[in-house]
C-alpha cells in the first residue's frame, strides 16, 4: 500500500515546476497520466541529448504513464473531460489563462467532477496585475528578491546572482504539492474538490526569512547571521579541498575553542588550523567534537557518499533507450508507505493504447485511428 495508491492524477505540466510536484505524487503511489501534445514535453529536447533522449525529462517524470492528446482538437478535449470525470487532480502549468482559453478552466471541471482537485503553477497566478506575464525560474528568482540577496555570499556590492537548479521552479512544486495534499485531505471530510492556484513568485516570497529581518532591522538574513563578534563560520580551505562549517554562539563555538586550545577566535586562527589538515581531518575531528561539519563534495564524491547511499538516495532506473541509470531517490522516508520512484519516465504516447482502453473503453482499433487522425 502507497501513501496516494487509488488516486489518479491528470498532469497536463511541462517543463520543471509541474513536473517535480507530479514526480512526488507519482513516487508516492498516485498514478500519474502524463498528457502531451504530439511533439512532447519542451524537455525532452532539453540538451544534451544522449540517443534522443534529455536527462532532463528522465530526471523529472519517472513513474509516469504517458499519453499524447491535442486539447485543442474537439475529439481530444471531449477525451480528456471525460478522463476528468474519472479522475482526483487535474495539474498544469500553463501560462494564467490557457485552461479558460481551451475551455477547461475551473467552472467546467468542477462541473464535470465536483470533487476535482484543479491544480495550477504559473509565475505570477492567476489574479494580480502581473498574472498575464510569462515566467520561467531566473524570472521568479528576479521578481521575488532572491537574486538581490544571493549576492550578499558572494559580494555585497557586485551584481545580484542567480541559484543554480532551478531553485524558483522546485520550490512552487514543493508548494503546489502541499496543496494538493491538504485538499485531498479536505475532500476526504468533505467530498468538495477545490481550485489550488501556486505562482513562482509567491512561493519564492513565502520561504525568505530575510523579509522579516529587512522589515524589522533593515537588514537581511545573511547579514543578520554575520554581523556583531568575530565570525569565523563558513567555507574553509584544507589541504585537499575544502570544508563547511558552522560555529553559532553558544556551547558549539565553546567546543571548537576547547578542540583548539584557545579561549578566543580569530578567522586567522581558524584558517591556518584548517590549512594545516586534509578535509577528513577537519570533518573527523570537528564532527567527533559535535560542530556541524561536511566536506564540499563534488557529484561524484556525493554519488559515492556512503551516507547518501545507506538513505537510499541514488537509485538505479531501466530506461528502454538509455539502459541502466542512476538518478536521485526519494527523500521522504516512510515507515508503513515507502515511496518508489525507480519505473522510468515514459516513452512519448508509451501508454496511449493502455489509458483510454483502460478509462475511456476504446478499442485499439479506435486508439490508432485517433492516432492517425492526429488527436493523440
């Protein structure tokens, strides 16, 4: 038994901030139908391309079924209201207002089943002065101020910088994914489906500690955390490479300065006792005193880490082009509804054929002809 076996999820998404939420959904038992149009999800042309194929897309929707279907088609459309009837979440990503353009917006969904879960991520949400506007995650990064505070770790007064993977898009997912279970929940009291609308931006705003500090001191998070005494907290160079550490006031800093033999820091102090040790040493000897401590690990020395393996976050995937994969496991550790997420993401149309047999009755004779006529 999985934690979401029994429901059934319409992913109409593409691209990153959709795809993740489903992903989770999917690992945690919920059968996903993955819907794209004829020329497929935007990442699977996402470079490089390793025999066609994008790790990008292998990445993001493994345990999905994959179906192709054109909404715009009214044979494709009348298809997929149907399937909403038979279905518990509808999720996209569509710019605000494409749903409503194709006629499927929250009013007929909710018709057809009272108890849908409407789902949405879009950069700005449906309402607002900027709803209209298109986003992808740089934009998010932009819009909510975490490019202008990204800049305070690297320099101060130097352009604002950006996270790397995607973190504007994973977040919203993340988000939207909190959503989508607390309505369920609510359906399950209740038997009403709701219309859950998640926007890049707000999302990114939702999770900055350092609007509360810049509201109430002027002053960001990370500048908070390094001002006043000396800091002598952060990244260190050893002899092989480099660690991270994190010294707050307190008993923490009080063991470091016993390790040390000194009743007071200096960032010289600490730099040459790091300098003087290989990275194993630093973490051994810092972890053993109870500073949190990690190396900087490259991805190969974390695709080893032992740690990483005993909680079972890498995990070999079968894909019928690539082969044998190793891609990330599944963070949320269960102990009665382990998540899966090792079935490899489809094939485009791979589940055509077993979909609308299985939801809608049609024969394969009736599959290929829609197949033929360009509906799927």
């Amino acid at each position: 038994m999985k934690a979401l076996e029994g429901i059934r999820v319409l992913d109409l998404t593409h691209a990153h901030a959709g795809p993740i939420c489903t992903l989770y959904m999917a690992a945690m038992g919920a059968e996903v139908i993955k819907i794209e149009p004829a020329w497929g999800d935007r990442t699977r042309m996402f470079p490089p391309l390793v025999k066609g194929t994008s790790p990008y897309f292998v990445f993001l929707n493994r345990c999905k079924k994959g179906v192709t279907l054109d909404l715009k088609d009214p044979r494709g459309n009348e298809m997929f209201r149907k399937m909403v009837k038979k279905s518990d979440v509808v999720m996209e990503n569509f710019s605000a207002g494409t749903m409503d353009r194709l006629g499927l917006g929250w009013e007929t969904l909710h018709e057809l089943n009272p108890g849908i879960i409407f789902a949405s991520i879009s950069g700005f949400g449906q309402t607002g002065p900027w709803s209209d506007r298109r986003s992808f995650d740089p934009i998010a990064q932009a819009a909510s101020g975490y490019m202008w505070v990204m800049k305070d770790a690297i320099d101060p007064e130097g352009p604002p910088l950006m996270a790397q993977e995607a973190i504007a898009d994973t977040i919203p997912g993340f988000t939207c994914l909190i959503g989508i279970l607390a309505a369920l929940n609510h359906r399950n009291r209740t038997g009403r489906g709701q219309r859950i609308d998640v926007a890049q931006m707000d999302s990114m705003i939702g999770v900055m500690q350092s609007f509360s500090f810049w509201n109430l001191v002027n002053n960001t998070f990370r500048g908070a955390a390094t001002s006043g005494g000396v800091r002598v907290s952060g990244l260190h160079k050893a002899e092989d490479g480099y660690v991270m550490f994190s010294l707050p006031a307190g008993r923490i800093t009080d063991w470091f300065q016993e390790l040390l033999g000194v009743e007071e820091l200096t960032p010289d102090m600490v730099t040459k006792w790091v300098a003087e040790r290989t990275v194993d040493e630093v973490v051994e000897q810092l972890a053993k005193t109870g500073v949190p401590v990690a190396p900087v690990q490259d991805l190969d020395q974390t695709l080893a880490n032992e740690h990483a393996r005993a909680r079972e976050m890498f995990v070999k995937v079968d894909h019928p082009v690539l082969g044998e994969t190793t891609l990330p496991g599944f963070a949320i550790k269960f102990s009665e509804t382990k998540g899966h997420i090792s079935t490899p993401a489809p094939l485009l149309g791979q589940h055509n054929e077993e979909v609308y047999s299985e939801l809608l009755g049609l024969s394969k004779e009736e599959v290929e002809g829609l197949r033929k006529a360009g509906v799927i």
